[in-house]
C-alpha cells in the first residue's frame, strides 16, 4: 500500500499543482493528467491493433503522465461486446508489449484496467445500427451475474456458482501476471459501472444468500479475493488501483462512505489509488455537469489515506488544478476531453502559463524492434 502524500510545489501556484510528480510504491509519474480507461471497440478477437496504438500513443505523445488502456477482459466471455479487448492469451500480451514500449519511449506511464463485464457482457458497439444482447445464434454469449436478474433491455444472466467464481478470480490473477510481462507499470480493477464486481458489490445487485452476497463483507468478498489474487502475481514495486461507483444514484445503493469502508480493506491487501467514478448498476438520474463526480472524489478521499483519482466531464484547466489544489483528488483523469485534445495537456500547460516546463514535450524518435515476450 502506497500511503498518500501532498505535492511538494516549487510555487503555491495551483496551475503547477497539475503537472507535479506522483510517485504510488516504486512507480514515478511525470504528472497528474491521467487518460481514462475508455473502450475502442476496436480489437479482433481481443487483441489490440494500430488502433490502439494510435489512441495511447498520441495522449502519450500529448503529455499525459499515464495513459490507461481500455477495459479489458480477462476472460472471452468477460468482454462487454466482440471488439473489446482481452489479456487472456499468449497473442494479447504480445500485442500489448508493442503498445506499450511506444509509450514508454514517450516518457509516460502505461496503465490498463481489467475488467469482466458481468451482465453486461456480449452487447453491440454504441454505434452499430442493432443494439442490446447479441445472443449466441449470432456470436455472442451469456452474461453472468450474482443472480439471474437483467440489466433492463439485456438479456438475463447465468447466476455464478462458487467454482465459476473462484474461476474468474484466478482469470484476474492470470491477466495480472500478463500485464506486468507486456510492460505495463499500473494496473486498474474496474469495479464500477454495473459490470461484475460492481453488481456484487452493490445490494441493490447482489441477492445472493451463500457467502459472496448478503452482508457488505459477503458482498465484498469478490473484490478482496480478486485483489488478493492480482497481487500476488503483479509485481510488489508497481501500484494497484481500483475504480469504484461511488454511488448508484438510487436509494439503497452504494454510498462513498461504503467506498471508503472497502478501501479499508483494501488497502492492507495491496491496493494505492481509488478511481472514483459513479453509476451503472441501473438506469438513474445523473446530474450529468462539469465535475459531477469530484464531490464524492472528496468524500473517498477525506475518509481514506489513499490516493484518489477524479473523473467525470473535467475540461478546463484551471478547474483541473483546482480539484487537486482543494484536496478533492490526488490525480485527474480525462476521457471526453481528451478524445477531443490528444494534447490537453500541453494545451493546460500553455493556458495556465507553463509552457516552458520542457518535460511535456517529447523528444521523436522511431521505435525499434520491441523484444517478444514468451509465457512463463
């Protein structure tokens, strides 16, 4: 567990406060504009391709401090639709490697969530004409769940048995051990957003009567399990963060101070940064607006000695720096903003006056022949 501490400015100035380093265990990164995990729907068969490459390099190339990929399975039947990407195989991890030395020749980070998607798995891309389950006649497969309750519009999901599950924890231990040997230095736990460990988490998705549901540590009893198995094959020196649903937007829901309570079990197990994020379980009213979710970022973070991480429709600068200035996070990541600006920010850097600060700007160079990784 990386205990948290404040930034050590040059200036009090809170523009500066964005581009100052974090360090989680043994990891250094170069600033605290972090590109949030978000799905391409681009990979055949899971694997990732120049897509990807083009996606995380040019937010690397832009000056982010980490880029994080895309949720991805560790499992075929874990991915949310077809296109999504995997960490289950031999072919992934080499993929992977390639993606993943062009950024580090850039001087950032890498990052990746793993994820399964639960019952809300084998769905449509957002784009495509037909939307919803694509059901196994068509390529698709079934959902699981805690139970056999639907996602309203999706199809019901097969209910876990404790064998399967204990199968899923061991597949996130697996695609652990992969993401270190493709290169990545943070690895990300997506338990938000109605995907699996979420609708275990959450009481109003988790009906179970056996061990994994019931109380909040039954409810939590996946979570911890999975963090147990992640750590022991990722890597002591390189952190580990998870992403919660700080709420569900409905009554009966998740609560921040539930997430604090989970990180309190959490964090001796190994975990050093909580990504906080909100719904999915169900259809909710959102207050979708600039920052939404960074007041619950700050209930997370007062209740926890964690780093925490922001995210929600953050876009200006100067409202970046003023998140992390209040205390409200300890890293900001962007997702809309930075699909619209690969470069935000080097755009930051100019509007809040730090062009000068060289190490946003990469040296070119062109990659050389990256060293194949074998399963061991």
């Amino acid at each position: 567990m990386t205990v948290r501490t404040e930034p050590t400015l040059d200036t009090a100035t809170s523009a500066q406060i964005l581009f100052e380093p974090l360090t989680l265990r043994e990891v250094t990164f170069g600033n605290r504009i972090w590109l949030s995990p978000m799905c391409q729907y681009s990979a055949v068969e899971g694997v990732p391709g120049d897509w990807h490459l083009a996606h995380l390099g040019a937010r690397a190339a832009g000056g982010f401090g980490a880029v994080v990929a895309e949720a991805t399975a560790v499992t075929p039947d874990g991915r949310i639709s077809p296109q999504d990407t995997g960490l289950w195989n031999e072919e992934h991890t080499r993929a992977w490697s390639r993606i993943v030395e062009f950024v580090h020749e850039r001087g950032t980070r890498a990052g990746i969530q793993l994820t399964h998607a639960g019952r809300k798995a084998s769905i449509h891309r957002p784009w495509d004409a037909e939307q919803g389950s694509i059901p196994p006649s068509e390529g698709g497969w079934a959902g699981v769940g805690p139970d056999s309750s639907a996602f309203p519009g999706l199809a019901e999901p097969h209910e876990l048995t404790s064998g399967e599950i204990g199968d899923i924890v061991g597949a996130f231990g697996d695609s652990a051990h992969r993401a270190d040997r493709a290169g990545f230095d943070l690895l990300e736990l997506q338990a938000a957003h109605g995907f699996l460990i979420h609708s275990f988490l959450s009481p109003l998705g988790n009906t179970r009567t056996d061990s994994y549901g019931g109380s909040f540590e039954g409810r939590a009893r996946l979570l911890v399990e999975i963090v147990d198995a992640v750590r022991r094959q990722w890597p002591q020196h390189k952190p580990l963060s998870v992403r919660f649903s700080a709420t569900d937007w409905l009554d009966g829901g998740l609560t921040p101070d539930d997430i604090v309570a989970i990180s309190d079990l959490l964090a001796p197990r190994g975990v050093d940064l909580i990504d906080v994020s909100s719904g999915g379980l169900l259809p909710a009213a959102i207050p979708l607006e600039s920052g939404y979710q960074v007041p619950l970022a700050r209930e997370v973070r007062s209740g926890t000695d964690l780093a925490v991480g922001a995210v929600g429709l953050i876009d200006d600068s100067r409202h970046a720096a003023q998140i992390l200035e209040d205390g409200s996070a300890d890293v900001i990541f962007l997702g809309r903003a930075a699909l619209r600006d690969p470069n935000w920010p080097l755009r930051a850097a100019k509007d809040l006056g730090l062009e000068a600060r060289e190490r946003l700007w990469q040296h070119q160079s062109v990659r050389g022949d990256w060293t194949e990784v074998t399963e061991s």
